[in-house]
C-alpha cells in the first residue's frame, strides 16, 4: 500500500473546486472489519479488486487496509473523503456500491459499524 504524507494530501487537493482548505476538511471514515474465519485470504483478494471500485469515485483521496495483529480475522479500513456526503451519499448511493457489496460484503461477520472521523486540533508540540 502506498505511504501517504498528509502535508501532501493536502496540497494536492488544495486547487480542487469547492474543496475546503486546511485539514480539517478531510474526512476519515473508519471501518472495523471482522471476516468470518477462515476467509482472510479470499477477503484480501476480493478487496484488492474493490479497491479500485472506490478509488475511483468522486471525493475519495486515499485509502488503507490493515491487519490486526492481535484478533484473527480482524481488519481496520481507513478512507480518506472531501466531505462525509462524499461516502454516505456519492459512494453508497452509487451503482459501483452495488460492485463492492457483492465483492466484499458477504466476508463480514457481524456487519461492521462505520464512523467518521475529524482531526482534533492539539497545537503545536513542544509546549
């Protein structure tokens, strides 16, 4: 998966039409995946087909899929979105969605919850 840099993401999509400016624009949705046992290896499969389903919709910015060390089974998605409508309504009111669920969404048990993150805005370090 590719190492993104956040003053990067930033600046790339800072000449994007209508896009908000400064972090706090980019939206994090975070999914908890658990996949029933035995099927991590299809699941990352299918996944590696999906991706491209939802890199390439309008909003998107980047995406990581990664593994949990301590619970078989268990995956964490992190999708980087311009706004939370991007995902809610763009994506999923989509027919690409329709793609994607039939590609991953039988891997999921139970279904998860997924939410939308903002960064926190802490200061400068070193105070």
């Amino acid at each position: 998966m590719a190492r993104w840099c956040w003053q990067c993401l930033i600046a790339k999509y800072r000449t994007v039409p209508g896009l908000a400016r400064g972090p706090h624009s980019i939206v994090l949705e975070v999914a908890i995946l658990d996949i029933v046992p035995g099927h991590s290896a299809e699941f990352e499969a299918a996944f590696a087909r999906a991706q491209h389903i939802i890199s390439s919709m309008p909003g998107y910015l980047s995406h990581e899929l990664r593994s949990c060390l301590e619970v078989d089974n268990r995956y964490i998605l992190l999708v980087r979105w311009e706004s939370v409508e991007a995902h809610t309504e763009g994506f999923r009111g989509s027919p690409q969605y329709l793609e994607w669920k039939a590609l991953l969404h039988h891997f999921y048990e139970p279904f998860p919850e997924v939410h939308h993150y903002l960064p926190v805005d802490l200061g400068p370090l070193g105070n």
